[in-house]
C-alpha cells in the first residue's frame, strides 16, 4: 500500500525529530507513522506536525472530509492541543488512497484513577499499528479492492466509525460501532482468507 506500512528502518527529518521530541515533552509514545510519511512532516505550529497535503488547521471532521473528497496524495498528521494536561487532545492521521485512519483521543496526564495517559495512548498506537501492518499485508498480496477504499474514523469526542467506501465516492457509507478497530482487523484479515466474502456496503 502506498505509504501506509510501516517499515523497519527509522525516518529521517528535521519535523520528525521535533515531532518525537514534542510527544517527549509530553510524555506520550510515538505513533506508528509509515516512514515515508513520517520523513515528510513539518511543523505547522507549537506542537502540531503534518505532510504538505493537509490544508491547516482543521478540525477532525474536516480532515476526515478533506480525504473523502481529495484521497490523494497520501498524507499524515501528528498534533498535540489543548491547554495545560487536563485538556489535551491528541490526534494521528495516517491517509493514503486506500486507507483513512483518523484518531482522537481525550488525553490527560494527571495522576489519578484509571489507565496512566503513556499506557492509554500506547495501547490505542499499537492497534494503528496492527491496522496498518494488515492493510498492507492485504495489499502486497495483491488482494485489496481496487475500487475500494477504507476508513477508520476514532474520535473519542463523538463516535467510533468504520467502513469500506467506493473509491471514487466521496460519499461516507459507514457505522458507529464501539468496536471498530477489531471490526476493521476482521475484515481485513478476511480480505486475506476468503476476499468474495465481504461485504462492501
């Protein structure tokens, strides 16, 4: 897939080090960016980093729309908001033409009750991380829909979405569902065993 599986060597750039240094100061992980997109960010603000194709700023909504009406190039986002460490607000984008994985998360580091903020955030990366290494097993091997495209829509603040769309629509055909990570590792990995199998619509 182009763009979207993450590879062995490191990235390189002056945007991905400052990016990695700014989660740093923060004290959260480092999304699983593809390579090529992480070598291509810059900082657009304090702590906001993005491939040249965003128009910035904008919304969560709008950059989920931007990639429905616009699918390429492939693109990627990587923002902290918000003020002081109870509002902080993180959002990872990874975009290419046939993938969409969008994520905001509500993120506090403060102590107190529940998962610790690093662990949270971490968890939530290694799902991006899984998603992104199965589309793109799905596509070396030569079994992704070409008319298709896939989006993965994780905003905290509204509701967990998914759904396959038509690749040259940029009308969204997708469902709310809580689980829709594991609802998009299922189907992808059915892409791999039994790809007449799925549905679409």
């Amino acid at each position: 897939m182009r763009g979207a599986t993450p590879a062995a060597s490191p990235p390189t750039g002056l945007g991905w080090t400052r990016c990695r240094a700014a989660l740093a100061g923060r004290g959260m992980p480092v999304p699983p960016l593809p390579v090529a997109l992480a070598g291509s960010l810059a900082q657009r603000s304090r702590a906001v980093f993005a491939t040249s194709a965003w128009d910035m700023p904008q919304a969560h909504r709008d950059l989920v729309d931007q990639w429905l009406a616009e699918p390429v190039p492939s693109r990627a986002l990587v923002a902290m908001e918000g003020h002081g460490l109870e509002s902080l607000v993180m959002r990872v984008v990874v975009a290419t033409p046939e993938l969409g994985l969008f994520l905001r998360l509500r993120v506090t580091t403060l102590p107190g009750p529940g998962v610790p903020a690093h662990e949270r955030v971490s968890a939530m990366f290694s799902l991006m991380g899984r998603v992104l290494d199965k589309a793109g097993a799905v596509h070396r091997e030569g079994l992704w829909p070409h008319d298709h495209r896939l989006l993965l829509d994780l905003d905290e603040f509204r509701q967990l979405r998914w759904g396959w769309l038509e690749a040259q629509s940029s009308q969204e055909r997708v469902v709310s569902d809580p689980r829709a990570v594991l609802q998009v590792l299922m189907s992808l990995d059915q892409l791999r065993r039994a790809p007449d199998a799925v549905a679409f619509a």
